[in-house]
C-alpha cells in the first residue's frame, strides 16, 4: 500500500497547484488566498515563501528559466531569483468577484489556467490559454469551479473538472490550435469519496485525483471511468497533486486548512501540509511555459 509522508507541515490555508521543476528539481506550489508562492527544495527539504501581495491561483516554470503565474485578475511573469513581477494580460475586470484557481501548461507550452467566484456561488468561470505571443484564449465558460488540467500521454485528449459537478470532463484537444473539441464525461465520482480537485496524468494514462473533503487521492481509469485505487492522506482537504523527483515518480500532494472545525482540525491536524507519496509509477512531466 502507497502511504504518504508529510513533508512539510505548512499549515496552508489554501495550499494548491504544485508544478515540479525538472531542471531545478524544485517543486512550486501555491497558498492561494494568502498570496503566498513556494519553493521546496526536495534534496534539502527547505521551502522558500514569497508573499506577493495579493491572490495566486497557479504557478509553471517557463522554458527561460522565469515563472508564469496566474494572479487574481491576470498573467504575469516573475524572475524567481529577482522577484521582479512583469504584467502580461488581465482578464475579468469587470467581475472583481472572481478570481484565478487552478491552471497548468499544455505540451506545446501555452498556459492553461482557469476563473471562478471567490465566493463559490455563481457560475461565472472562465478557462483561457495564454500562449507565450500574448494570445489569449477563451476555452470553457460557464465554469464554478475550475480545477483539475490534465493530459493524456499521445497529448491528444484534455482532462478537466468543474468540482461541483463531480465530473471529470474529456476532450479532442488540438496541440496545434490548443481548440478543445468534443466533450465527454469520462469519470463520474460518488459523493462519499468527497470533491475532486486538482489532478495529474500518470505514463499510463491514468488519472491521480485530489479528493477535496475526502482526506483522499484517487486513481481511476479514463477509459473505463472505474476508480484503480484510493489513497489514505492525513489531511482533510486535499487539493492537487504533481509527479517529480529524479525519475518522475514521486507524487507531491498539496492540502489546505480553509474552513475546517477545531475538531477536524482535531482529527486532521496536518492539514494544510505537503505530503509525498513514493508511487513506482512514473508520472508525466509538468510541461513548461514557451515564453
């Protein structure tokens, strides 16, 4: 049995959106609402925590050597070892409401990344991508919460989950255009197993769900919609989950301690912390932004 170690107790709020660091071996995550961007160190087990002043929904390293975010209300660049933060296109003004969440790079190196109300009340979600020419793109709308990116190996098909709706969604998706076509729910997932949220891809074309409410990663089969495996992890709210280190096979999982009771707390007090779990499988790599 897979069994996760806590890494780091962080006591995140909101913790979210790992993305791993190939060539730096380096592990970026993000505490959302307090603004907060991290950088684990795997070899020495440090993490640094820049505070950015304000909301960051995600995080992906570029091919430059800088990082791409998604702020509240917009893109941006940041040279990691400067800080400097340079603006590269705002979206939604006109909805103050809302803000980013979870977004990742596809394997032609266009971010991905998605909206939703802070509040969690209306549907006014939207999925762009955002190439490194400036050209940004309205994919999905419509969306409450918009979480989990995922490929599949060949690159060919696009996973995504609005977590309200406990679907997880296929689509055609075109490398060339970066256009998603014909939508289909794959994976329906049962209410006792908890929210899905952020996801990943493993070589094999299965799928590592983070179990919001569910103290729980997830593995299922996208061609069947059956659940493989579900994986005991001490923390009530798990939010998503990225493979890294050396081969690729260790799956870092990030949780947050936003909105649990002193007794889940109780029960739970890891929450908020970065866990690993040491898998054997190995996972597809975090692509990078082309910028």
């Amino acid at each position: 049995m897979m069994s996760p170690e806590l890494l780091l107790d962080a006591r995140a709020d909101l913790g979210e959106g790992p993305a791993w660091d190939e060539v730096n071996q380096r592990l970026y995550w993000v505490d959302i609402r307090a603004g907060n961007l991290h950088s684990y160190q795997s070899e020495t087990g440090t993490d640094n925590c820049i505070n950015l002043g304000e909301k960051i929904g995600c995080v992906a390293p570029c091919q430059s050597g800088d990082l791409v975010l998604a702020l509240r209300d917009g893109f941006a660049s940041m040279n990691p070892n400067t800080q400097k933060l340079t603006r590269l296109a705002r979206v939604e003004e006109h909805l103050p409401g809302n803000r980013f969440n979870d977004g990742k790079c596809d394997p032609a190196g266009r971010f991905l990344a998605g909206t939703m109300d802070n509040a969690e009340k209306e549907a006014s979600g939207t999925l762009y991508s955002f190439s490194a020419e400036g050209v940004l793109k309205t994919l999905l709308t419509g969306l409450r919460i918009s979480n989990g990116l995922a490929w599949s190996p060949d690159h060919k098909t696009f996973y995504h989950i609005d977590t309200p709706s406990r679907q997880i969604t296929a689509f055609d998706y075109d490398l060339a255009s970066g256009e998603l076509e014909a939508p289909r729910t794959v994976i329906t997932i049962p209410s006792e197993l908890g929210w899905p949220d952020g996801m990943t891809t493993d070589s094999e074309g299965t799928l590592w769900v983070a179990m919001w409410g569910g103290a729980k990663i997830t593995r299922w089969n996208p061609g069947t919609g059956q659940l493989m495996e579900a994986i005991p992890v001490p923390a009530l709210n798990i939010t998503s989950c990225v493979f890294g280190g050396q081969n690729l096979t260790d799956l870092y999982i990030t949780s947050a301690c936003k909105g649990m009771s002193s007794e889940q707390l109780a029960k739970f007090p890891a929450s908020g912390g970065l866990f690993r779990i040491k898998t054997g499988i190995r996972g597809m790599p975090t692509f990078a932004f082309s910028g």
